[in-house]
DNA sequence: GACATAGTTCTACAGATGTCGCAGAATCTT
DNA sequence: AAGATTCTGCGACATCTGTAGAACTATGTC
C-alpha cells in the first residue's frame, strides 16, 4: 500500500481518531494543513478506492475507519525509502543512523536499550 | 532536496561511477531498469534543473557529476520518511525498527555494536 | 564526401497528485 | 414550510512523474 503525502496527513489523523468523519479529522488536522472541505472528501475518496479506508454511512454522513493499520503503513513505506535510499538493507540505515551527528548521545542510548530488552524478550520467550 | 523514485536510480547509479555519461549511467542501472536513451536524458536534465546534477560538455557529449551527496539526499529523504510515518521524530522509527520480526538478531547486535563503536568514537575525541 | 552511428534538444502524453468549486440533496432551525 | 447549514457526488485543472519518439546534428568510417 502506497500513501501520498497528503494520503498521509489524513491517515495520521484517522489513526489517531476513528471512526470520524470529513469534518473530524479537519479539525483534527494540525493548523497549517487545513484543506477545503472538498479537498478532504477527495482524499478520503481516494483512499477507500484503494482500500485503505472504509466508509459507512451514518444517516446522510460518511463515516470512515481506517482498513490499514499504521504499522503496515509504517512497513511499506519503510521498504520503499530503503529500496530508494539504502540499496534495500536495513543495516546500511542502522549505520547512517547510529552515524547521524543529530542523533543525540541520549538517543544512542535509548536505541542501544531499545535493543537490549528487545533481546531479552526475544530471548525469555523462547 | 526531493528525489522522485526514478530520479533516485540515476543517482544511485551516478554516485556509483562519476563522472558519466548518459550512456555510462544506462548501462550501470540494473537489469529491470533499462530506459529508452532518451528517457535518461530527460531525468538527467531534470536533475540539472534541479541543481542536484552537474553537466558539462566533452566534445559533442554531456557529460555529468553529482552535486549533492548521497548522505545529503539520504537526510532528505529520511526526514520526509519521518514526517509521514513517525511524526517527525527518530525515536519512534528506533522502537519501530528494535520491534521489527523483520529485524535479525544478528542485525540488531550489528546495530548495537555500531551505537557502542560510535559512542566510544564520541567519547574519545573530545 | 557519403552513410551509419551516437548524441542532442524538443515535444508529447498518459497517469498520479494536490486542490478545489459547484450544484443539488439532506438536515436543522424558527 | 422557508431559509440556513451541511453533506455529497462530480468535474476541473495545474503540476509533477514516468517514458519516449521525432528530428536534427556532430562524429566515425570507407
């Protein structure tokens, strides 16, 4: 499944909040990108074309719930930006990010316990 | 600096061998990706146009360079990657790639090893 | 010099994206 | 029920992307 960016914005907010309709998720976009009402409709329209969101009706409104969940949003588009950017491995980003000066010691840290536990876990499961 | 999918191909391959000519670029792309002749040329001029590719003439022929890095165009991309799918911060995209099936153990003691050697780089050169 | 070859610029065009306006249907307010 | 308000469906349109053919020009080859 692939988002445009805008396909994004409205993803993010139905995430967040859903079921909700056209006018929900306006409000509950953030400031800068506030769309005609139209502009919303059609976005939306496009993403139950492709699946991603269903709509049902509430009396003459459209309600809308997303089909997609984020984390398979988060997985496709993560295999497109490695297979653009990254030759399609994971290890080559790990590198760049662990390499990244604006990645904060704090935030080294924090990656180097995320994996720990996650190894533990992995491991006590077993 | 924004690079479209195809875009991304003809710097990957002009990143890999520079300088060259469209012809070069051609016959480096992988297999899949072999566009008509003209096809090349035009994303090229596109990215003259857009500053991230320079040109200049050897005899009849174009002949092409680089301008941004492979790192810059990566930082681009990765904080657009960001934006959409994890509201704009690198923690999120950390848990979310620890938290991975996808992720091996092996790759994830890569990562842990690359934040330490890092770490210990930082250390050491203050 | 005449032709084949390879390079160049221009133009084109369909499909994807970003953004709506309009006109009519449904619903709410007095 | 009339007017105001809110939705909806549809069409529109400018840009951006992907992909390439056409036509012309410089070069290489006998």
């Amino acid at each position: 499944m692939r988002l445009t960016e805008s396909e994004w914005q409205i993803m993010n907010a139905l995430w967040q909040r859903h079921p909700a309709t056209a006018r929900d998720l306006n409000d509950g976009l953030p400031e800068e990108v506030r769309w005609a009402h139209t502009t919303i409709k059609t976005l939306l329209s496009r993403l139950v074309a492709k699946g991603a969101v269903s709509e049902s009706k509430r009396g003459n409104a459209s309600v809308y719930e997303p089909i997609i969940t984020r984390d398979e949003a988060r997985r496709s588009s993560l295999r497109t930006f490695l297979n653009q950017a990254f030759d399609g491995a994971v290890e080559p980003l790990l590198s760049f990010l662990a390499k990244e000066k604006s990645l904060t010691p704090k935030q080294r840290q924090q990656l180097a316990r995320i994996l720990a536990d996650e190894d533990a876990r992995k491991r006590g499961r077993k």
